[in-house]
C-alpha cells in the first residue's frame, strides 16, 4: 500500500460523514415542518388565537372588562361558523387565555359585561330558548374559569369543568 491510497479513504470517509449529516439534518427539518402546523393549532388554541385549516378566523371583539380580559374569535368554516370567548383574569396566567365558551353556530356571543363586582356574564347576540340574553361566567380562587359552556345551535350542552370550585 502506498501513501496515496490513505488519503483518499480519509476525504471518502468525510463524503459519508457529510452526506450522513445532510441527512440528518434534512429529516430534522422534515419533522418540524410537519409538526409545527399541529403545534400551530394548539398554541392558536391555548392563546386567544385558534386557527385550523380550510377556516377563517375573525377577533369579533377584545376588551379588559374590571380585572377580566377577554377576546371573542368566530371561525368561518364553510357553511359552519363556530364562537369562542377566550378569558383571562388578572395577571396570574400570564399568555395563557382559555375558552369559557364555545358555540356552534347560535348563539353568537358578542361581548362580556361586569354584572357585578365579582362577577361576569356572555353577552348574545340574540336570546336563548329561555330567554336569557346573557350566560354567567364563574371563576375559581385562582382567576380560572370553572367550566366551559357549550351551545350547538342554540341547544346548551354540558359544560366541561376546567377549574376548581
């Protein structure tokens, strides 16, 4: 063996190791491209802002209502139209906003009042079946919403707890 044959198994061996991390390095970027639309989505939903794909999202209205922040989002989809009110209250959560509630098509929510001085209601764009043009908002100790309530055109549904009593 010569001299000359060492090197070259050297500079073939820096090709493998390049093309290696090239490869590498492009998987990598394969899959944070194909998480970061999901990844997307949850932070859209955990921040006041949910987007999903083929929808158009709208802030209807965004105000600080006494210690309470909140922010009504509709989603066009097609023919469907979903209704988000995300809250915050205080400064405890720091970014995060969660959903006190969530209506598929009716009833529209267009802002939140202060009812009193510790408590909050969901103004509608038009009265429920009984009546009411307002839902309540009720907190926990923490500034956190109890329960997420849901509508589906126009039929309450069960609320989801999120908070504790």
């Amino acid at each position: 063996m010569s001299e000359t044959e060492s090197p070259r198994r050297f500079r073939v061996g820096y090709w493998i190791a390049g093309a290696a991390s090239v490869g590498v390095a492009a998987l990598l970027v394969f899959g944070a491209i194909k998480l970061a639309k999901p990844a997307r989505i949850i932070y859209g939903f955990a921040t006041g802002a949910p987007s999903m794909p083929g929808c158009r999202t709208t802030v209807a209205s965004e105000a600080t209502v006494g210690p309470l922040w909140y922010r009504v989002v509709n989603l066009a989809c097609g023919r469907e139209s979903m209704h988000m009110v995300y809250v915050r209250r205080g400064s405890g959560l720091g970014w995060i906003a969660l959903p006190a509630l969530m209506s598929v098509g009716d009833p529209v929510p267009v802002s939140v009042r202060q009812a009193s001085a510790e408590t909050f209601e969901v103004v509608l764009s038009k009265p429920l079946a009984d009546g009411r043009t307002a839902v309540p908002l009720a907190f926990d100790r923490n500034g956190i919403p109890k329960e997420m309530q849901s509508f589906d055109h126009g039929r309450q549904k069960p609320s989801v707890p999120l908070g504790r009593g």
